[in-house]
C-alpha cells in the first residue's frame, strides 16, 4: 500500500495538465490532514469489502480535458436505453456536474432527488475559477441543468427535503439552497458556532429538523463529532451534540424511523477510543438514547444502520451486530459488514461470495444462495421485494426468489454510492457525469 507522499507522486506523473494538477493537489492536501493510519484503514476496509475502491484513492487519470467546465452550463445526452432483461433502462446522462475519479466523497453525498428535481455537487472538483464548489440542479425527468450554485469551495450534498437542498463545503459552510432556483435561504457558520476544523461528514435530513454530523478533520484531532439539529426551512440550529472523542462519523447516510437516527462513528486513528461505536439520537431533541460498542479497530465505510421495528443492524468489521432498539443490548452478530432490509427480509453479504436471507431477530440463517457480484460493496433495497447488489463495476438486481434479473455495467468508476429515489437509480461517476435509470 502506498503512503500518501507516494501516492502524490504517481498521480502528479500521471497528470500533465495544470487543471489536473490543480485537482491533484486539493485531493492530496485532504489526505494530508489525515494520519497515514486512516488513509491506510480507509482503503483497507473498501478492498476487503471487496469493491468501491474509487471512493478511496484512485490511481487512475483519464487522458483528456472533458473534466474541465468551461462556457455554458452543461447539457445532457440523448436518452439510451438496453433490454430490461439485461440491464437498467437508461434514461439520460448530465455530463460536467460532478466528480471526477480522485477522493472519494467523503464530505457528504454527490447526488440527491426532492420532488421533480435531482440535485449534483461536484465534490473535490476538477477545475479552476467558476467549475469550484459547483452544486447543480436538474431536471428529473430530462437531467437538463435548471440552475447552477457556486459555494466557493469543495462542494458536497447532506440532502434534500420541504424545497430545501442542504449542501456544504469540505469545512466551515452548510448553505440551505432553494430547490426550485438554487438561491440561498439560509448559511450556517461552523466557526461562528466554535467549531473550527469541523466539516460536514453525513446527515439524516428530515422536516421540521435535521441531524447534521460532522466530524473534526485535522490530522491527530481527537475532538469528538458533533451533531447539530437544524431547522431545515430556516437554518436555525436548536441543539448540539457531541458523540465519542477520538471518534469520526462514518460516511453511511444515518436512517431516520419515527423520529430517531443512528450515527456510527469509528476510530480517528488507531488508539484514539476503545472501539467503534453506534449512538442512536433522537432527532427532536439531540438526546442519545444509547450507545452501543461494536468492536473492531478503524473501519470507515459506506453502510448505513438499518433501523428494524425492535431491531437496529449495525454494520462493522468484520461483523453485522444487532441491537435491542429500546437499550442498544447486543442480540447477535455475524460475519459480513454488509447488510440491507428488503420487505421484512434481511440480506447479509458473507465472505466467500455468500449471500444470506437471516432472520433479524436471531440472525439465524434462513437461506443461502451463491451472490451473483463476488465482493459486493453495497445492498440496496430497490422496492418490490428486490434487492441490489454492487461493486464498483457493476450491478446485479435480485428478485424476491433470490433469482438475478437484471444486471447493469456502469458507464464509468463510481465515485459514490448510487441514489435510488422511487423507480429511479441516479448514479455518480468517475467521467463527472450524472446519469439516471429507470427500474423496470
């Protein structure tokens, strides 16, 4: 593995544009405000997970200039479909308003839906001047640009709800954007609020208030994540508060069910806490619940708690532990970090190409059938009983009878973890671009 300086040297060879250039160094001075152990753990817990590995660090550059923004917002190609016995029906495709292969979006999410619109940020960026800090919103049905809003720094989503985008930059800004415009309606200040060197990692975006987590990112920064309850309409911060110091906040979107969220949040580098660890909030108020040890030393990833009735399945390395909602007491555990809740049916990835229906309340397995994506790095529950699996590849859509129905190459590397919205997948890629399709 690399170290950071070594990493900085192969991608600078293999750049040769100053554009490029410019995108390398914001990339390399991000990693270089972490340790050289987090970076380690990161990309060692995405390649076991055994796929999404441009969420990490890329040691890929593409040749040409098509990454750079430059005249007139982007347009969106015409629409392509393929058979929907094969893959997804593609709908459009928007180039230019996202993220090209680098670091992975750590900061917060590249793609959101609200309503009739569909919403990008360009992440770490690719270009100077104008192409900085770009969030773009689009047409849902059609992926035609509608308006473009500049933060003036690395620009990532938390989400979108009641008309309102909330974005921020890599540090110190959280902006309420107006879905319908692109206006703001509202900022926020982390320094004002005294939390310098604080960014906005993950949120669960709900109305009328949401929990947005952020973690310290200085490198050898044990301050602990905090999360803020947020107006969502008027930007308003009514509570804070803090999690366990020497911890970060993973990158999973927190679920909210009946007005509680879980954060997960794992080690800054290693020994600075005892372990990961799960804090289920509840949103109204800021108030934790409980917190619940899931072991294991760093382990950043992607998975987000899944909140069940009476359960909550934490995802870790190298276990999927379920707790007591009512008291975050442990209920059973198995190997396998990767899970998802399609219906009342809970899929769990093993090692070894497994892939198990489990009962969610023993974790007894209730039947196991070979997984079509060898090392699936996500599950995603795709409505009507069906389940998707990835990697950074590509996808495989299982229906209720554990048969694959569908499978999907992607256009490019992804560069975050797909969005699916009703009957839509939006997904990010490593070539900038944003591209819908239909679920059939």
């Amino acid at each position: 593995m690399p170290s950071p300086l070594d990493l900085d040297r192969r991608l600078r060879s293999a750049a040769g544009s100053p554009d490029t250039e410019k995108a390398l160094g914001d990339v390399m001075a991000r990693i270089r405000r972490r340790t050289r152990q987090r970076v380690l753990a990161i990309a060692t817990v995405l390649a076991v997970a055994g796929g999404l590995v441009a969420l990490s660090l890329v040691e890929r550059h593409r040749n040409d200039d098509s990454s750079v923004f430059v005249g007139e917002p982007p347009g969106t190609s015409a629409p392509e479909s393929t058979s929907g016995e094969t893959g997804l029906r593609r709908l459009w495709s928007a180039p230019d308003v996202g993220m090209g292969e680098s670091f992975g979006a750590t900061s917060g999410r590249l793609a959101v839906a609200w309503g009739d619109g569909i919403f990008a940020a360009e992440g770490f960026g690719s270009g100077g001047g104008d192409a900085v800090g770009r969030i773009s919103g689009l047409e849902r049905a059609s992926g035609e640009v509608r308006w473009t809003a500049r933060l003036g720094g690395p620009a990532f989503l938390q989400g979108a709800t009641g008309g309102v985008v909330i974005a921020n930059t890599q540090y110190e800004k959280i902006v309420g954007l107006d879905a319908d415009d692109g206006t703001v309606r509202w900022e926020i200040s982390l320094s004002a609020l005294g939390l310098d060197g604080y960014g906005a990692v993950t949120s669960a975006i709900a109305e009328p208030l949401s929990a947005i987590g952020l973690s310290a990112n200085g490198e050898g920064d044990v301050r602990p994540p905090v999360v803020l309850g947020v107006n969502t309409s008027t930007g308003a911060v009514t509570w804070r508060t803090p999690l366990v110091e020497g911890t970060d906040l993973e990158w999973g979107t927190p679920p909210v069910n009946d007005g509680q969220t879980v954060f997960l949040s794992t080690l800054s580098h290693a020994g600075s806490a005892r372990e990961n660890v799960a804090h289920l909030l509840d949103v109204a108020d800021g108030s934790v619940r409980w917190m619940a040890g899931t072991g294991g030393g760093q382990s950043f990833h992607f998975f987000p708690a899944v909140i069940n009735g009476p359960y909550v399945h934490l995802p870790g390395y190298p276990e999927l532990v379920t707790v007591d909602r009512a008291d975050g007491s442990r209920r059973w555990s198995r190997p396998g970090p990767v899970g998802a809740l399609v219906g009342d049916r809970l899929w769990v990835a093993g090692s070894g190409g497994s892939l198990a229906e489990v009962d969610p309340g023993t974790g007894d397995v209730v039947r196991e059938i070979a997984s079509p994506i060898e090392y699936p790095a996500l599950l995603l529950e795709l409505g009507e009983g069906r389940l998707g699996l990835l990697d950074l590849e590509q996808l495989a859509v299982l229906d209720a009878d554990g048969q694959v129905r569908l499978r999907q190459a992607w256009q490019a590397s992804l560069v975050d973890t797909p969005h699916v919205d009703g009957n839509m997948l939006f997904v990010s890629t490593g070539d900038q671009a944003l591209t819908a399709y239909s679920i059939p």
